[in-house]
C-alpha cells in the first residue's frame, strides 16, 4: 500500500472508463464508463489527501462527487427512458436529430 | 514485508481493476453492470486502506445500492429481452485501445517516477465525525449548494421520464373547475 499503488489502480480504472465511453454505443454502457472514471477521481482525492495533506478535505471532495454521480445517474436514467421512447433504441448514434 | 494486509490490498486491488476491464470488455451489458458491481465494491475496500470509513460506507450505500440499480433499471427498460444478449456489442477499436493503454503508461509512469511529499507515519482514525462537523461549519455553502442540485435532478428526472400524453390528461383535470 503506497501512494504510487493507488495511483496506478486509479490510472487503470480511467483508462477503462475512458476505453469504455469511446468504444460502446449503447448509451447506459457509455454512463458505466463514466462512473468507472468518476470512481477513478475519487481514488485520487482520497490517496492524496491521507499520503500527502493529512487534511480530510479529500475526503469531503469524494463525497461531493459521489452526491454529483447519483444526480447525473437519475437524469441520464430519465434522459434515456425519453431517448427509448422517441427512438425505440439507446444507441448513441440514432439520437441525431438535432444534426442539420 | 509483505503482510496479511498487503496481501488482501492486492487482491482488492487486482479485484478492482480486474472487474473494470471486463466492464469495458463484455459483450453482454448485463454482465457488464455485475462486474461493475465488483469494481465498486473494490474501490470501497480501497477507501478502507486509506482510513476512509465513512466514505467506504457511502460507496457501498450509494453506487452498489443506488447507482447500481439505477443503472440495471436502464438497462431493463431500455431493451427488449430478446435483443439484450446483442444489446451491447464490442466494437474493438485499435485506436481507441492504443489511445488508452498509451494514456495508463503515461499516467502510472508519472505516478511512480514523482517523487510526492508522503509525510512519514500513518494514522488511521475515524473520519465521520469529522466530516459531519466540516459540512456543517467550512463546507456548509457547498453542502447547501449540492442539496440545491439534488432537488433539481430529483424534479427533473421525474419531468423528464413521465409519460408524453400526462401533460393533457393533467390540463383536461383542471378544466371542469
């Protein structure tokens, strides 16, 4: 257990997030990918905060961006079920009707 | 000196990342949110190692309890059972897994090369009282902001997935007054 441990599991689980959102096309895949990276921050925030400050302001930050991923959870959530409805998919790529 | 809890802090650890690649592999989504479920529980044993308990709690409440089920309850809902086993297929892109593994190279080798001011010694104390008492003093306007947001994503979530033909059905039940 070491700062530079935890940060390397956080770079993997970016990594992940970030492979995940560009290559899926099914929207809630996509918000998986999301959390993945949203998770990977808050590894982050709390690795330095008990190696580096001493300070639990990290902690406090994690806590604010896990508050931020359940509201964007149920909004997507909502989003989709519309997107569902309109198109009868929730692939990425059908949602274009505002494309001129 | 490698430990029984050195031990347990790999395996939590390759658990976590483990079940991260799978969730950006599998070409089913509904293993796909299992093994989400995994890397979530993961990071909430990572927190454990870093004396974060309340926030361990709050990952396990919040993502595995809350976001977890969210996410399946999409899943459900936005797929016919007959097309789910197809509901999420992999496109493997090189240039996508070339971007990415470049991108975690960079990432662990700044990680590992840097040297950070680690201050020596460890404590590991309970945190919950603390936090509860820095919302509720330092941090007291950005936890009033975020219940604010909270409210908002809770009214407009309901707005946006209530049916389309709600909106007559309500305006036709305020007419007879």
């Amino acid at each position: 257990m070491g700062l530079d441990k935890l940060l390397v599991i956080g770079a993997a689980l970016f990594c992940c997030g970030l492979y995940t959102i560009l290559t899926r096309r099914n929207a809630v895949a996509v918000l998986m990918g999301v959390e993945l990276v949203l998770n990977a921050a808050n590894i982050n925030f709390v690795a330095f905060s008990h190696y580096v400050s001493r300070v639990i302001g990290g902690q406090i930050f994690a806590v604010f961006v896990i508050v931020l991923a359940a509201a964007e959870a149920a909004v997507a959530l909502a989003i989709f079920l519309r997107l569902y409805a309109t198109t009868g998919t929730v692939e990425v790529d059908t949602a274009d009707n505002l494309k001129g | 000196m490698t430990g029984p809890a050195d031990l347990i802090f790999y395996f939590v650890a390759a658990l976590t990342v483990a079940s991260a690649i799978l969730v950006a592999t599998l070409p089913n989504i509904i293993y796909s949110a299992v093994a989400l479920l995994f890397s979530f529980a993961g990071v909430a044993g990572l927190y454990v190692f870093v004396s974060a308990d309340f926030l361990a709690a709050t990952q396990v409440l919040v993502y595995v309890g809350g976001i977890l089920i969210l996410i399946l309850f999409a899943v459900f809902l936005s797929n016919r059972i007959s097309t789910v086993k197809i509901s999420n297929p992999v496109h493997f892109n090189w240039q996508a897994a070339l971007l990415c593994l470049a991108l975690f190279g960079v990432l662990s080798y700044t990680a590992v090369s840097t040297k950070f001011p680690v201050k020596p010694g460890l404590s590991y104390q309970p945190t919950t009282a603390e936090i509860g008492e820095l919302l509720m003093t330092r941090y007291l306007l950005p936890f009033e902001v975020a219940s604010v947001l909270l409210l908002a994503a809770l009214i407009g979530a309901a707005l946006l997935s209530r049916p389309e033909g709600e909106k007559e059905r309500s305006a036709d039940m305020e007419e007879p007054k």
